[in-house]
C-alpha cells in the first residue's frame, strides 16, 4: 500500500470522520489488510472532531485532511477532490470492509469499461441482536423495493466506489444537503453511465443510529421517522425531508452476526414477507373487483363513447323485477340481469318473460353462497351447473356470462369457469343498495361513479332471499336513466360493451 501522492495510486479511499475514535480503527484495520495488489491510498476526513480521531488515524498511517465546515457532504466532497486515484471509494468511519473489498471494485471497472460506479449490500453490527436482526432483513429489502420504483441502485456512503471523472462531470456532491448527499449523487451518476450493484460486495457497519433509544418501541419510531421516511421522501421528491440527524456515537464493541445465521434468519424473513405478499395479492384478487390476478375479468370499457350498461342482480324477485322491465320498456332500453338459481325455481315464468323482452340472462350462482370463491370445485361446478340448466330449461339458452356473488374470486372458481365457457363480469359502479336506503342514495351514489363504459349493478333481489323489497331500487331506477340521458349516454348490454356472445351454443 502507497499513501503517498502517486501517479500509479489507482483507488483513493475517502472516510469522512467526526468524533470516530472508538470505531475509525476497526474501519482502518479492515482497509489496511486488503488484498488488493495494486496502490491505493487511505483518506480520513476529519470533520472538526473534538476527540482522538486525527490520532487514531495517524496510527494507521492514513492521510489526514481537516475539513472545518460541519456535514458529512462537505467532509466527504473535500475527501472527493483531495484524492488521486482514477476510482474514488467511500466507506464510513464505523464500517468495517472485507479483505477482497478494493479488489472487487477494481476488478467491476475492469472488467467493463461502461460501468460508472458500483455499489453493494451493507450488513449491520451492533450490541443488540434483535434488533441487528431485524435491520439486516428489511434493509435491503427497502432497497430493493427503492430499486424497483427507481430503476436504479442507490449508493449509501458506507459502500460504494465511482470513476473520478464521473464524479467531476456531476460537479461533485452537493454540499446544501445535511444528509442523503450520497444517494442524490447516485441518481445523477446514471446521467454519465451504468450503476452496477455488487451483491457479494459486502460491509459491515454499525446500528449505532438505530440502537440509540432506550426501548425498542423508540428505536423503530427513530428508525420509520428518520431513516426510512426520509430514504422514500428523497426517492419520491429529490429531496431529503430531515435535515440533519443526531450525531450518535458509541463506545461499543462489535457483535457481529455470523453469516451462517444472517443468512438463516434473511431466508426466514423474506420467506415471511413473501408469505405476506402472496396473501395481500390473495386477498386483493378475490376482493378487488378490477382484479385481474387470477384472470380476464370484464368490469369496465375505456372508451370516450358514451355508453353504460345496466345490470340487476339476485333475481328473480317479484313484483320488483317486472317492475324494473316495465321501466326498461319504457325508456326503450335492454340490461343484464345476472339470476340466481334458487329464485329461478321460486319464480319460474320471470326469466322466459326478461329474454322475450329482449334482455340477457347470466348466472349468477345457484345459491349466492358469499363464500362460493373458496369453496372446493365439486361445489362450485354444482352451483353453475344447477343455475346454467334452470335458465336453459326456462329459456332455451345456457348463459355466456356469469357474475360471483359478491364479486369474490379465486384462481380455481375462474378455472371451473373456463371450462364452462363463462366469463367473469364484474362491474364499476355500485352503491349498497342491497341495505335499502333511499331511492334519492341510490340515484346519486350511481351518477356519482358513472362513466363512459361502465357497468351498473342495481338489485332486484337479495341473494337467495324471497319477497325481498327492492321498492327503492324500482323508484330510483327513472331518475337515474333520464340524468345518464340527459348527460349524453346511451344503454348496452354487458355482451354488446364487451364485444362478447351473451350465450354459449
């Protein structure tokens, strides 16, 4: 190793340091033994530091650069402009680099003349395991998912090394910044050239910000306020929210997790948070009704065209769903109605009556059981099938379309529609209706929603109830027909918005 000005010096390494005298000498320790073959130099910034940092260097035989303006950007830009090497890396004061560091940055800008800088993976050590732990699971995960919405990998300080010349087109860092100065000089580097994340190039550095609390409630308050609030702050708004952070230092040795157990308690974690995830989008699949998780659903049409289709549901219930044709008749218009086969039998004649008028028929389950999605697919196949040959043995026709109770879907209710040749339709616009509140709710919680190829689900039953009131629905039913006219739109039925056949041969 060479400290001295040096044309051959091909890495400088900058450490900006304030009051670092209890850790700076593991940083340097795991610097000096690196088994790097060619020159570098060692580069301590001290940052106006009140304690023995400046000694403490001096014993490792480090080049000392004082920087008198307080700030780890103005610390580390000095560091940046005093050295000499063709690539520039920056670690912290209480990080500690593995022998082969220096040259696995060395060999990246090597072996590819494009990349412009790398970075890597930081492990953290501390005095509190648990709470170790818990930091050296979710952080890179938060940086993988800062990846994901960025498109690039972010520096941290502590871990990553750039071309010089790179670094001098940016202009260097920005001194305004009191923190996150490193990771705003990652965004511009992509504007010079690749940013390469080395996954096995990997630190250790220290918990101190985030053991600093006295209690483990305080400590994750510290750690959600400052550090990753502040980290997708400056992801979302290019800029840091904190200002400054609190200057803690420790006097702690290192407990260091092994990596035999950092790599036990990653594959618990990530297989948990995985485990999370694959529920979350579960739920939203059978949930959400504009879900195409486990499929092609129908909801909605993106379309200027002024067309909206109305659909009924949980029919047939009389006298309300011939209420309802008798005001379809009037104002010329033909909807969907999505039956279910329970009120098929109770009421065998209306569905013979909705297909003479011109309208469609779909199934919408034999007994609207809520939880018909999870059901086993023996139960699921009696429910449609039971429903499809009530309304061909009443109509003629097996229904195309067919609509869950509830809108709940899952991967294996969409499988045993596809082999029954039915799609799922769910809808856009819907109010709760089905709790009968005022016809005037109902109106304007409809217009509130209704847009160009949208889907509109009133009721004319409840479920598998029979005799149920559908008064309100029946008189809201006019107002809210005349308002979507008189705003321009014209009514289609599901399988006309779609493009889709209303029935299967």
């Amino acid at each position: 190793m060479n400290q001295k000005i040096d044309k051959k010096i091909a890495i400088s390494v900058v450490v900006p340091a304030y009051n670092e005298e209890h850790l700076l000498g593991l940083c340097l320790e795991s610097l000096r033994h690196q088994d790097h073959k060619g020159a570098y130099e060692i580069i301590v910034v001290d940052n106006n530091s009140t304690d023995k940092t400046s000694e403490v260097a001096k014993k490792y035989n480090a080049i000392i650069i004082k920087e008198k303006r307080k700030g780890v950007a103005f610390a580390r830009k000095t560091g940046f402009e005093k050295s000499q090497g063709k690539i520039i890396a920056s670690t912290d004061a209480d990080t500690i680099v593995p022998r082969d560091w220096l040259s696995k940055i060395h060999n990246a800008f090597r072996n590819d003349d494009n990349i412009a800088a790398v970075t890597g993976p930081i492990d953290f050590f501390g005095e509190t395991k648990r709470r170790l732990t818990i930091l050296n699971v979710f952080s890179p995960i938060t940086r993988f998912i800062g990846l994901i919405f960025s498109g690039r990998p972010y520096f941290y300080g502590a871990n990553f090394a750039i071309k010089k010349e790179i670094y001098n087109r940016i202009g260097g860092f920005d001194t305004r910044l009191a923190v996150g100065e490193d990771m705003d000089l990652g965004i511009h580097v992509r504007e010079f050239g690749e940013v390469k994340y080395l996954g096995n190039l990997r630190v250790r550095t220290s918990a101190r910000k985030f053991e600093s609390e006295s209690s483990s409630t305080r400590g994750l308050k510290y750690l959600l306020k400052t550090y990753l609030l502040n980290f997708w702050w400056f992801l979302l708004f290019k800029k840091p929210r904190v200002n400054e952070f609190k200057d803690i230092r420790t006097k702690t040795s290192r407990t260091i997790i092994s990596e035999e157990k950092l790599k036990t308690v990653r594959i618990l974690g990530y297989g948990s948070i995985i485990a999370i995830i694959t529920i979350f989008f579960f739920i939203w699949g059978v949930f959400y009704t504009k879900s195409q998780v486990f499929g092609k659903t129908y909801w909605g049409k993106k379309t200027k065209e002024k067309i909206i289709a109305l659909t009924f549901d949980d029919g047939p219930n009389e006298p309300y769903t011939s209420q309802i044709l008798e005001i379809l008749a009037k104002y010329n218009i033909k909807a969907t109605f999505f039956e279910v086969g329970e009120n098929i039998q109770y009421y065998p004649e209306v569905s013979k009556k909705i297909i003479d008028s011109g309208h469609v028929i779909a199934n919408h389950s034999y007994s609207h059981q809520a939880d018909l999605s999870i059901e086993d697919k023996g139960t699921i196949q009696k429910e449609l099938d039971w429903t499809q040959e009530m309304i061909f043995e009443k109509t003629g026709k097996y229904p195309h379309l067919f609509r869950p109770p509830h809108g709940f879907k899952s991967p294996w209710l969409l499988g045993e529609l596809k082999k029954d040749n039915l799609v799922t339709i769910e809808w856009s616009d819907m109010t709760s209706d089905w709790t009968q509140p005022p016809s005037k709710k109902i109106v304007k919680n409809i217009l509130a929603k209704a847009k160009p190829g949208g889907v509109i689900v009133l009721h004319d039953g409840d479920a598998n109830h029979h005799n149920s009131n559908r008064a309100e629905d029946v008189k809201a039913l006019p107002e809210i027909i005349e308002s979507l006219k008189n705003d321009g739109y014209s009514f289609v039925t599901v399988p006309q918005l779609f493009n889709i056949p209303a029935y299967n041969n």
